[in-house]
C-alpha cells in the first residue's frame, strides 16, 4: 500500500472512531468510491454487459474478470 493510502486510511479510521460522520455521510463515502470502481452486483453486471448470470461466472473463472466480495456479497468491478 502506499503511503497516500495509508494516511487517509488512518485519517478516515479516526474520524469513523470518534464518530464524527453521520451514517449519510459514510454511506456517501462508500457511494463515491464504489462509483469510481463500477462496483457492481454479479447480476448487475450480467444484465448490464448483456451475459448471462453463468456466462460472467464462467468469466471469473477464466480470470476475465475479478470477483471481490464485500459486506458478504460478491461483485464485480469494471474500471478497465
């Protein structure tokens, strides 16, 4: 990681710890990032590009395209 990474990550960990941001505004934070990663669901993404749910599996499979799971629930980000 680098250190810009490392700094805000401490940066924004203090401010989650002492609660200085409402839950509006974490959840803007996650939207703001998850838009600049096209984080999408498997099934977004699938009806999306046009493939069937099994076809983007196949895909991850291959190594096509990355699967991360967050909060328990798998996605897809397409920011290439």
């Amino acid at each position: 990681m680098t250190e810009l990474h490392n700094i805000i990550k401490q940066h924004l960990g203090n401010r989650l710890q002492n609660n200085e941001l409402s839950n509006e505004e974490k959840t803007s934070l996650i939207d703001l990032i998850g838009g600049y990663l096209n984080l999408e669901t498997i099934s977004n993404y699938a009806k999306r590009t046009g493939l069937e749910y099994n076809s983007v599996l196949a895909r991850i499979k291959s190594g096509k395209i990355k699967e991360y799971n967050l909060f328990n629930v798998k996605f897809i980000i397409d920011n290439a």
